[in-house]
C-alpha cells in the first residue's frame, strides 16, 4: 500500500511540474512572437496552480496510473490571439508545438540521465525517472493528435487547405467532446508511440556511447 502511495505521489508531482513547463512554454512562445494575452491573463507563469484543470490534470492521469494504462492528460489551454503573433498561421504553430516539445525534451533528458548515471531499477529515484519519461511521452503523444483543440491541430492548420480548416473549425466547437472521443478511441494506441519513443530513445543514447 506504501508503494503505491508513493507512486501516485510521485504521479501527481512528476504532472504538475510537466504540465506547468508544457503551458509556460505555449505562453513564453506567444509573448516571445508578439501576443501578450496569456500574460495579460496570468498565464505567463510557473505557478502550477494557473494551469491545472481539474480533471486533464490530476484525475484522468491519475485514474490510468491506478490501473496501469499510459499515462496522458492535459491542462487549462492556454490564451493566445493567432492573429498577433508572427508569422502568422505558422506562428501559431509554433506556439502549439513549444507545450508538446517541452514534453518530449524532458522525456529525453530524463531518458539521458538513466543511461548515463545506470540507477538501479529497486530505488526511489528509477521510479522518478521512469515516470517522468512515461508521462511526458504520453503528454507529447496525446497532445500531438492533429484534432482540435489539441496542439497538433495547430500544426494541422497551418498546413491544410482552406476546407480542412473550415471543418477544424467546426469540431473546436465541440472542444471536451472531441478529447473524451480522442481518450476512448486513441488511449489504447497511445503505448504503440511510446514503445517507438523509447526505442529511439535507446538508439540515440546507444550511438552516443558507441561513438
């Protein structure tokens, strides 16, 4: 029962430090291209408690960590104008990507730091380590999903033809219906991306030693 406390403890912490840098970069990017809504909101912080929401953050990832599914989740998106940022639609994009690439940055790092310092798999800190590199893989996978009003659909419109958009447009409308359908449909592939993940991972680290 301890050990699984712990792991939920370690689950809930390694989440809001993930989630709070994930929306602290969509924030940053945006102010960095020239919309200061996220700021003018308080959105341009480090503060975890800006950007939880209730049930992206805490109770659906927790909920898959008790039963042993991946770990994925979300938080309070993030308010920024597309219209004032540079560059235009790939701005936006561009901003969308800084939350998922954050993700997948501190999933490598943490990946890196195991290889390199070899912690034993019976300590505290392995299981730091390998819930960091699950969960920030699920974040960066999930979130990646080109439908709105997740971030790869931003990446999505700045490709896609106009019709494509109009229709984006549409499903955004219907916003947390579109993520419950995503969880149902899309959370039982979601350990297929992550094997691939740690695969490259493994490569990428297994070139570096090599070389």
């Amino acid at each position: 029962m301890n050990t699984d406390i712990l792991y939920i403890a370690i689950v809930i912490v390694v989440i809001l430090l993930s989630m709070t840098l994930h929306e602290a970069m969509h924030a940053f990017t945006s102010y960095w291209l020239g919309d200061d809504t996220a700021k003018a909101q308080g959105r341009l912080t480090l503060n975890p408690i800006k950007h939880i929401d209730p049930f992206l953050t805490i109770i659906l990832p927790v909920t898959l960590a008790i039963i042993g599914a991946p770990i994925f989740g979300g938080a309070k998106p993030v308010p920024f104008n597309p219209q004032n940022v540079r560059w235009g639609e790939w701005g936006a994009a561009l901003v969308a990507l800084a939350g998922p690439l954050t993700n997948l940055i501190i999933a490598f790092v943490s990946f890196g730091i195991g290889v390199v310092v070899g912690i034993s798999s019976d300590t505290v800190g392995y299981q730091v380590l390998q819930t960091t590199i699950l969960v920030n893989l699920g974040f960066f996978i999930f979130n990646m999903i080109p439908l709105p009003p997740l971030d790869g659909s931003r990446v999505l419109y700045a490709l896609a033809p106009e019709f494509i958009r109009r229709g984006m447009e549409t499903i955004e409308r219907y916003g947390i219906v579109v993520v419950f359908a995503v969880i149902l449909l899309a959370g039982p592939s979601l350990s297929i991306f992550m094997r691939a993940a740690m695969n490259f991972f493994l490569v990428v680290f297994g070139h570096i030693f090599i070389s």
